[in-house]
C-alpha cells in the first residue's frame, strides 16, 4: 500500500488534488486509517488515475470524466466523445486565432499617429434603431458636411410637424451604383424615434436599420478628423482579418455646438470573417 504522500510522487499530482478526487468520489483511497484518517492507495489505482489526468488534459469536464469511469463506454461513444471535444477544440483554436489577429492589428495601430484611439475598437452587435432620414446622393467627401446642414432641420421638421420626439442623430453612407468614384456618395441621415408612430412624408422616410456585426470606434471631437478616424478603423479591420460587409454608420451620441471638441461620435462598419 502507498501513502497519500507517495502516491502523489508517482502519479506526479498535488495531495491537494487526490483529496478533491477522494470527497467528489472520482478516486477514493483503498483504505482510510480509522484512527487518524490518513489515505492509503493501492498500486493499480494508478491505472484510473492515469485515465482521469489523461480526460482532464483533453478538457472533459469532471463530469463528463467521471461518466466515463463509471459507466466504462463502449469504444464508439467515446470515439464520439472525442470527436465532439475535437470540434470543440477546433472552435477555440479558430476564435484565438482571430484573437490574434486583433492583438496584431492593435499592435500595428499603436505604431501609427491614428487619431482614433485603438483601446476603443471592439467587435459587436448593433442594437436594432429606428430612424426617419432623409437622403440625398451624388456627394463627394467634401459635399457630406452642407448635406448634414440641410437634411437634418428637414427631418427635425417633419418630426415636430407629426408631434414626434427625437433622440440621437444617426447616419450612414452608401455607394451610389455600387461604385467608389468620387461623388457617388449617399448620406442617409436623420433620428432616432424608438418605437413611435412616425409616417412617412415626401421626403422623410422611417427605416429599421439591421443588426449586424460591426468593428465600432468612438471617434472624439470635431469633425475635421473623421476620416482619419474612419481610416484608422478600416485599416484595422483590413489587418485583423476581417472584410468590408455593408453600409458604414455614424451615431452622434454627444453633439455640442459651442464646443466641437466634445462631441462623442461612434463609427460602425459592418464586417464579415
């Protein structure tokens, strides 16, 4: 028989742990003293202990383990046990190595001068919101900042006019005919109304925009720097594995007038793996 101490040294596990296996019930000593409870083991225990640390290293639960020793499977189960780890495993290993790739891209960012601050990029969901907008197409870059001063008192317009509240003002950009030439930009731009009921008018339409996946930064005071903020994002996205998939938005979550150094605008551009 072995004490706890050498059964420890040669199956190379804690005491700790072969205590842990004795109160769960996985491994209990072949005899306890009844005098002073010390633990005792019998040399083929090594064999079931073997079997436990061998599940546990392919990252089977304790109780999917001790399923194994107590029912002692068939070989096709746990071929399909093992099958099903593998999945699992292949799963991790792909999710860590998009992982990797953002800490790479991140890594690449912080050597540049971006004016968008990478500790603000993450992967997520859009929550669903409800806009009326109003749109106007043809635009080049430098065209995008008169269309906002004219269609959003538009839009603010029709939604006094109907009694509506507003919340915060959203955008998003396409490309007219598909295409990326200059002045084939479309602004989408108006508020967010909840769930209120809003009609439409000639020119003010309610849209739900999608959820979808989206890298998302928070670009931080005036305007002037968005493009930069909106190349640092794409770049990033570009270097960690990601592709372009959809419209880009722009949520205007703090707007000040007086002082364009404090407004606080989230870009989202929706990707795909």
């Amino acid at each position: 028989m072995l004490n706890i101490g050498e059964f420890a040294r040669l199956g190379q596990v804690s005491r700790r742990m072969l205590r842990h296996y004795d109160e769960i019930g996985m491994l209990k000593p072949e005899q306890v003293d009844p005098m002073n409870g010390y633990r005792h083991y019998g040399a083929h225990q090594l064999s079931r202990l073997h079997r436990i640390l061998a599940l546990r290293d392919l990252g089977f639960t304790l109780e999917q383990i001790r399923e194994v020793l107590e029912e002692n499977p068939p070989v096709e189960q746990l071929r399909g046990m093992l099958r099903m780890r593998q999945a699992q495993i292949g799963q991790t290993v792909d999710e860590e190595q998009e992982r990797l790739r953002r800490v790479e891209a991140h890594l690449r960012a912080l050597e540049g001068s971006n004016t968008v601050d990478v500790q603000d990029i993450v992967i997520k969901q859009t929550q669903p919101i409800r806009i009326a907008e109003a749109t106007t197409g043809g635009l080049t870059h430098a065209d995008i900042g008169p269309a906002f001063v004219r269609l959003l008192p538009e839009v603010l317009g029709h939604l006094e006019a109907v009694g509506a509240k507003h919340g915060i003002s959203a955008a998003y950009y396409e490309d007219e005919n598909g295409t990326a030439e200059e002045g084939s930009i479309v602004l989408h731009a108006g508020f967010e109304i909840a769930d209120q009921d809003v009609a439409d008018s000639d020119s003010v339409k309610v849209v739900d925009l999608p959820v979808v996946e989206v890298a998302s930064a928070v670009h931080r005071g005036s305007m002037d720097g968005i493009n930069a903020s909106w190349e640092a994002l794409v770049k990033w996205i570009e270097d960690s594995g990601y592709r372009l998939a959809g419209d880009c938005r722009e949520l205007y979550h703090e707007w000040h007038e007086e002082d364009p150094a404090r407004h606080v605008t989230e870009l989202q551009q929706p990707i795909a793996r």
